[in-house]
C-alpha cells in the first residue's frame, strides 16, 4: 500500500481521531489500534478479530501503535515477559486460528491467514490494566463506539470474532444501524462448565449477503483452546461462524421474517400479509402508520410529538408499527392520569390477556413484560438490556427503549 493511497489516509485519518480522543480524554498509558499488518485493513480482510483494548499499566516501546507491520502480535510480541508467541492468551489465539484454516479451507499457515485475511483490532484504543481501570471509561467506550460505526459504514468483514460482552453489544448494535436485520442468534455449549459461546447472523443488503458476529468467553480467562472436554462442542461453534456458504444463507431477494410473539393458528379469513417494518416513514407525525380502527389512535399524534428525544421518537413509531401488525395482538392507546399507556391485548387465549404494554416518556419508552416468560430468560434479557428492573410492586419486568436498535433487540426477547 503506497503511502498516498485511499487506504493509507482512511487509516491515517483513524490515527488522527484517536490521538485527539486520547488526548481530549486524558489517557496516558498508550493506544494501539492493529495488532496485525496494515495490509488486513487496505486489503477489507473479510475476517476479523476484535478484541476490547490493549492491557497492561505500560506501554511497550516495541509495541507499535497503529499497525504491527513486522507479523501478527500473536506470534512475534513478548507479552508479560514470556518469549515471543508463547504467552498464554497468545497460545490460545495462535490454536483459535490454527483451527478456522481448516474450516475456510486455505492453504496459509495459520499466522499466515491471521496476517493476510484477518483484520486484527482493539475495540477500545486505549490501554488499561482492566476494564474497571479504563480512565473515564464510559466515555471512551462512546468513542469507541462512534469510531467503529464510522469505519464499518465504509466496509463489514463477513466473520467478527470477539471475546468479551462490551465488544459484541456495542459491534452488534453499530451493525443494526446499517441497517441489518437478524437472521439467526444462537447459543453453543463451550465444554466448560454453563459457559456459552454466542453468535449473531445478520442480513445486510437487499441481495441476501450476511454477517456474523460472534463471541466467546474470554480466552485470557478461559482456556478453551486447550481444553479437550471444549474441543468438540468449540468446533462446532466454529464450523457455524465461519461457514464459507453463509453470505447464501438467505436468499437474494428475500426479506427474513423477524421474530414474532407466538400465537395460535389462524384461520384463512384472518389472514393478512405481514407489512415490512423497515418500511416505516419518520417524516410526519403519525401520517404513515396503519392505525385505523385501532382503539385510542387518535392520540397518537399527541403522543409520538410528546417525545422530545429524536431517535427515542423513530424507536416508538417503529415499536407501534411493529405492534399494530401483529395478528394475535390487538394494540390500543389510553390515558391513565398523566401516563401515555400503549397496551396489548391477547386474542389468541393462549397467554395472560394482557401480556405486554409500554408507556412513553420524554427521553423514552418503559416496555412492561407482565408475565415472567421471555424467549431467552431473564438472564439474557439482564445482559441484552441495562435498564432492565425487575420487582415493581406487581411483579413485572421492564426495559427502557432509546432507539431502533433496542426495539429491534427487544424482539428477539418476546414469546
């Protein structure tokens, strides 16, 4: 890559931003972006493997800051004082790579593909012993977040890796604002223990081409790798993640159906065709929603111009959108006092009749699950959802909706 070329100032101007967030944010313990050669990012290397951010209290002299042009990190660095390539977490990294040549079935060498087709990276530049120790942690975790929505508008490796929870909720929310739309989540044993390994496949274009987005527990932590009770369930992991086919797996031209709050049959003269969510116009106020015959409609207008948060205002018009379309849901809108309560009712007989309603707020919308039964758990809907309270005097769960992404993240929870 010439030193004038596209690439070359695309990640000069990644060089850029993070020296100014650096500096703006006080941090004094060193920055590192790639930890493999530039080429992966002027080539849009179609895997990648970002990690949370470079650790330690010191910066190492003889680890360079934007790229490692010299080979992959994993192979030639000394960490904590162990020989090159032979620290622990590098071990671990060095046998994760030696078993996905095998499924994208490549001629390389393991470091060999890390280094030519694998875009190594740190979510979060900035280096910390922990993600406790992060100086002004929420703060640098939202430059991370716009840096990584910047770069992956431009381009999107079909595989990420990553091995923390920070990472995969904030790369899958900057992947939903593609937009993309959910194709498949899954959850895979690991051999270890009720540890889970997760991935996330995505549709990204109107062509049908997808992309995963995957996580395992941490392998500083977890050993996986050299763990033969984790070797069989990881390999299968594996084989899913990196599948060569998967860009096929929808078909072009198609439109994935999304999850959906299960219901009864229905009869012929029920049914009606299923109106696309992306569809939905933020333009008007209440101008392009279907809310005839819908109890309480009327108020809508009121309701969605109550809202002053833009993106909280686009999450509500699409949650009622998603919810007016339903069919074994009826949606209805109500003042109670000075609450603004959107409902749903069952029709169907098969569950509470009133299983679910939201309410809104300036800032946004509190959705209530009114009886103890999501489609992940409780524990994943904790992890998916910050917000998430539990224990109102009537029982109820609840999560706060602020933008798109958490309405669409929502239905992947609901029965």
């Amino acid at each position: 890559m010439s030193d004038n070329s596209p690439d070359n100032a695309a990640l000069e101007r990644c060089v850029e931003s993070i020296n100014a967030a650096y500096t703006r944010l006080g941090h004094r313990l060193g920055w590192r972006l790639l930890a493999g050669p530039r080429r992966t990012f002027a080539s849009r290397a179609p895997f990648a493997l970002i990690t949370l951010n470079p650790g330690g209290a010191r910066e190492d002299p003889g680890h360079p800051r934007t790229s490692s042009e010299n080979g992959s990190a994993y192979w030639i660095e000394s960490w904590k004082g162990h020989p090159p390539g032979t620290a622990p977490l590098q071990l671990q990294f060095q046998e994760l790579f030696a078993r996905l040549v095998t499924i994208v079935d490549t001629s390389e060498s393991p470091r060999a593909f890390v280094e030519n087709r694998v875009l190594v990276a740190h979510f979060v530049p900035f280096r910390s012993p922990s993600l406790a120790a992060l100086h002004r942690r929420s703060e640098s975790i939202a430059f991370a977040h716009r840096f990584w929505a910047e770069l992956l508008a431009e381009w999107i490796p079909r595989t990420i890796l990553t091995i923390d929870r920070v990472t995969f909720k904030n790369l899958r929310g900057i992947i939903l604002n593609r937009p993309a739309e959910v194709v498949a989540h899954r959850r895979f044993p690991t051999g270890w223990g009720h540890y889970t390994a997760e991935a996330f496949r995505f549709r990204v274009s109107k062509r049908g081409e997808t992309v995963t987005l995957a996580r395992l527990p941490h392998l500083s932590r977890f050993r996986l790798m050299s763990n033969e009770a984790c070797r069989q369930p990881l390999q299968d992991f594996l084989d899913y993640v990196c599948a060569p086919d998967h860009q096929a797996a929808v078909p072009h031209h198609s439109h994935a159906r999304r999850p959906r709050l299960r219901s009864a049959p229905r009869t012929p003269r029920e049914a009606s065709p299923r109106r696309r969510i992306d569809s939905v116009s933020h333009s008007r106020l209440g101008t392009s929603l279907q809310l005839a015959g819908i109890e309480g409609a009327e108020l809508y207008p009121e309701w969605e111009a109550h809202i002053e948060n833009r993106r909280a205002r686009a999450a509500f018009r699409l949650l009622v959108d998603i919810a007016a379309s339903l069919p074994h849901l009826v949606l209805s809108f109500r003042k109670k006092g000075a609450l603004k309560t959107c409902r749903l009712h069952d029709r169907s007989g098969q569950r509470p009749r009133l299983p679910y309603s939201f309410i809104v707020n300036r800032s946004w919308i509190k959705f209530y699950f009114r009886f103890r039964e999501v489609r992940a758990g409780k524990d994943a809907l904790k992890r998916d959802f910050d917000s998430f309270e539990d224990g109102n005097s009537k029982g109820e769960w609840t999560v706060r909706l602020r933008t798109e992404e958490d309405v669409r993240l929502l239905l992947t929870h609901l029965m």
